[in-house]
C-alpha cells in the first residue's frame, strides 16, 4: 500500500522504468492517460467510444509489450501518445469507414487557442460555434485535422508534436501553418447558416 | 474498487497477466539501434567509393584526348561519365538517408539537412579514398572478378581505339626502321605502325594514340602519333613485352645501321636527351635523323 502511495508521486518517466519489472507501475501509467488518449483517439478517428475504448486497449498492450523502448529521449507523455496514434491510423485504414455523423469533439478550448494564435485571425464578429468548426475539421485534410487537434485540443508543442509524429519541427510548423491557412479559407468560404 | 464497467487499465493488466504479455527484451532494441547505424555507416561508406571511382573515371587523360577524339564537349562528356557509379552513388545516398533518419533521433533533422551531411561525408570520403589509391584498386578488382564491369582501361580503349575511324590505341611492343608494333590487350590485336615520324621520342612500353589511315592485315599508316600521359605514374595496366629476340626481323640494310649505331654509341654526345617517358628496364632506343626510326636494341637491364 505505502508503495502503490510512493509510486503514484513519482514522475511518468520514473513509472515507465519500474514498469518494466512491475506490470503494476504501467498500470499507474494507464490510469493517468486513460482519458487523456481516449478523447484523442475520439478526435483522430470520428468512432464510437466503445471502439476507441478497444482501440486504447490495444494501444496500451503494445507499449506494455515495448517499454523497454522508452528510453528518455522523449516524454513518456509523446511516447504513449505515438503509439494511440499509430494504433488509431493502423485500425482506421483497417475498418477504411468513416461512421456517419460523427464529428471531432471541439471544445471551448479550441476556439479560445486558434483565437489566440496570431496567425489565425478570426473576426470579433464572426459567429463561430462548435458544429462549425467541427464541420470544418471534418472537411479538411487528414494532416491537417491531426496537427489542429494536436496543438489546439491536446495543447501539444512543438517538439511534442515532432516526437508524436516523428516529423522534423520545422515541418510541423509549416504544417500548423498550412493547416490554420485552410481552416481559415473554409471558415470564410461556409455558406452562411 | 468499483463495481462498474472494468477501465481499461485494469483490463489491461487482467489481459497481462492471463496471457503473460512480457516486455519485449531492451537488447532487441539496443540490436535493432545498432543495426541502423551500421546499416547507415555502410551506404556512407559504399557512396564515398561510389564518388572515389566517379573521381578516377573523370580523372586522367579522359578530357584532354577529347579534341583529338572530335567530340564536343557535351557529346564528350556524356561518352566519359560513369553513370553507373553516378547511380551506385545515389543509391547509397538514399540507403544513407533512410537509415539515419530512422535513427532515434534522425527525424528531428530536416531532409536537406541529412541530405547534406550525407552529400558532404561521401564526397570528402571519396576524394580521401581515390587520394589512397582505393579507388584505382576497386576498379582493376572489379575488372578480374566482374567480366561485365568495364574497367577505365577498357572504357579507355572502347573510347580511342576506333581503327576504322583512324584512332588506333595501343602499347609499343617493337620499334623498326619505319614501322612501329603496338599490341591493344583490351581488344587482343598487334598492329603494324607505318610512317612513324623518327623524331619522335618513343620507347617501348609507352602507350600511344596513333591518327591515320588503316590499312589492310593490322597495319595502319601514322599521321600523328600521340603519347599518352601516363595515369598517376603509370600506364595503367602495364602491358607484358613480347619477349623477342632483337635481330629477329634485321634485313642486311638493317643490320648495317645497328652497326652504325654501335660505333656511334661508343662515341656518344653526352648532351643527347633521353627520350622521354623512359621506364627502367625497357630497352632503350635512339632516334635516328632522316624521318625514320631506327632500332639499336639491347639486352634488358637485369633488375
């Protein structure tokens, strides 16, 4: 018990090396990130949450199975998140469906961030819900759609975003760039509800 | 513990534990990483000897035959540029490439980044192995073990020897009065130089170009007759003399002349300059005045 209590205190990267002796310690790991990879994998690939669920499960099996990979040089948090996201792409090229009618979870905290950014200038006046902007996500290219929810909705970095994606920083940048330039050509393009 | 729906942590750890999911060993990575940066250290490698033979083809008497050759220089280029070794050379680039970027941290560098490092490596890699001679010893390797491989030699000869062009390239066997015996050991064939100018400096074992007109039965009549520079000290393959005796083909005519010549040796101008291009250990030959070569043969050195 006083070991489950000192282990919950320590930092994701200390988990991971205990984790490769005590399947316990993963399981700390897997409750922390629980939510966190199950609303992204929602995100990444417009499914049920059953099938994100069993999707998750998947995911946390393979980083079981190569914890000894996890060497330092990212975050844990990167590293897990690397393996949802190859899990997520590999299943969803898999099933090759798209469900019908379900759209990516926008949040508060997407408008607030993309408001921010000063790349991407939003008009004061511009009535923008949430339908509209999951609209939007959902027309737009799979890259794109992936490096938005990254950076806006799972407030990733940059090198985080590189180490997620295993592209340069430079070419993440340019992607966001690209990305926030077609969001913004479609949210001025919308036909006006 | 609640009683509601398992999370999927704790699925997890049931499914762990009931099928005895084990971590995959670390040395399987650490192997995994070692191989990658073996796999790239050997494309580097491969290319910088790709570029080494890219410098050795490009390198030697290749462009300063191409006017007597006739081309232009673009027609010219295109004929001496070893696009295999170009192609080898990329190839490795891109097998360099691959697997460095698969390194832990390759993929943080951008493309041109890696493409450059690589680019760079390889070319002073190159020049460094063709500096050592490298370059020279895996294209006379390749040409003994790769019937198909054309060495430079061979490239060299494919390039100048055209006698029905008149361009005929060979190693000088024999010099007589007025002829002049050139053996080709790419293509097997002697011919019969005719008309050689005996002012010129020529030695046995020199490789030569010769210009003129051919004739019938492997004879050909000179109007100019080139030495070629020799590749880094040496005319590449040195062509094995064909052991013959020295008065073999004398006439009384000539047999009177290397008389002559004897009696002039004996009294020789000290001031006379040695032909150039002269090896050790060929037989030496002097030049005669009235437009004619003239033999005057001696025993080989003894080494």
């Amino acid at each position: 018990m006083k070991k489950l209590h000192q282990d919950t205190a320590k930092s994701d990267e200390d988990l991971a090396v205990i984790a490769r002796n005590d399947p316990a310690a993963f399981g700390i790991l897997m409750e922390r990130y629980e939510s966190k990879l199950l609303r992204y994998i929602m995100r990444l690939s417009r499914i049920t949450k059953e099938d994100a669920e069993d999707i998750l499960q998947e995911s946390y099996l393979k980083a079981y199975e190569n914890i000894n990979s996890f060497d330092g040089t990212q975050s844990f948090s990167s590293w897990i998140y690397r393996i949802a996201h190859n899990t997520t792409i590999s299943q969803w090229r898999k099933a090759k469906a798209r469900p019908q009618g379900n759209a990516v979870d926008v949040d508060e905290s997407f408008l607030l961030n993309l408001r921010a950014d000063d790349d991407v200038v939003i008009t004061l006046d511009q009535e923008i819900t949430a339908s509209t902007v999951q609209t939007i996500l959902g027309q737009l290219d799979e890259k794109y759609r992936n490096i938005l929810i990254l950076r806006y909705m799972e407030d990733k970095n940059y090198q985080e975003i590189s180490d997620i994606l295993k592209k340069p920083p430079g070419t993440v940048a340019t992607l966001l760039h690209r990305a926030k330039k077609q969001f913004k050509q479609k949210l001025d393009t919308r036909p006006i509800e | 513990m609640s009683e509601q729906k398992k999370s999927t942590a704790q699925s997890v750890l049931e499914t762990i534990k009931k099928e005895n999911v084990a971590p995959v060993p670390r040395w399987h990575f650490v192997a995994r990483n070692i191989f990658v940066w073996v796999s790239g250290g050997i494309f580097l490698i491969a290319g910088a000897l790709s570029v080494s033979l890219i410098i050795f083809a490009l390198s030697g008497s290749a462009w300063q035959l191409r006017g007597v050759i006739g081309r232009s220089t673009f027609e010219h280029a295109l004929v001496i540029m070893p696009f295999v070794w170009i192609g080898a050379f990329l190839l490795f680039m891109f097998g360099a490439d691959y697997a460095l970027r698969h390194t832990k941290k390759g993929y943080r560098y951008p493309l041109w980044v890696i493409a450059l490092v690589i680019f760079v490596g390889s070319v002073m890699g190159g020049a460094a192995l063709h500096a050592a001679k490298v370059s020279e010893m895996t294209d006379e390797v390749l040409g003994t073990h790769m019937p198909q491989y054309k060495t430079l030699e061979k490239r060299r000869a494919i390039l100048m020897h055209r006698p029905d062009e008149g361009r005929i390239m060979g190693a000088i066997t024999q010099i007589g009065d007025d002829h002049i015996k050139l053996q080709n050991h790419v293509f097997d064939e002697v011919w019969v130089i005719e008309g050689v100018d005996a002012d010129l400096d020529l030695a046995q074992g020199a490789k030569v170009l010769v210009i003129g007109t051919k004739g019938a039965d492997q004879s050909f009549t000179a109007q100019e007759v080139i030495v070629l520079p020799k590749h880094r000290g040496r005319h590449m393959r040195e062509v094995p003399m064909i052991p013959e005796s020295p008065y073999s083909d004398e006439g009384p005519r000539e047999q009177r002349h290397r008389e002559d010549d004897d009696m002039m040796r004996q009294h020789k101008d000290p001031e006379h300059e040695k032909p150039r291009f002269m090896e050790e250990n060929h037989e030496r030959l002097e030049v005669g005045h009235e437009g004619a070569v003239r033999g005057m043969h001696r025993e080989r050195k003894s080494e």
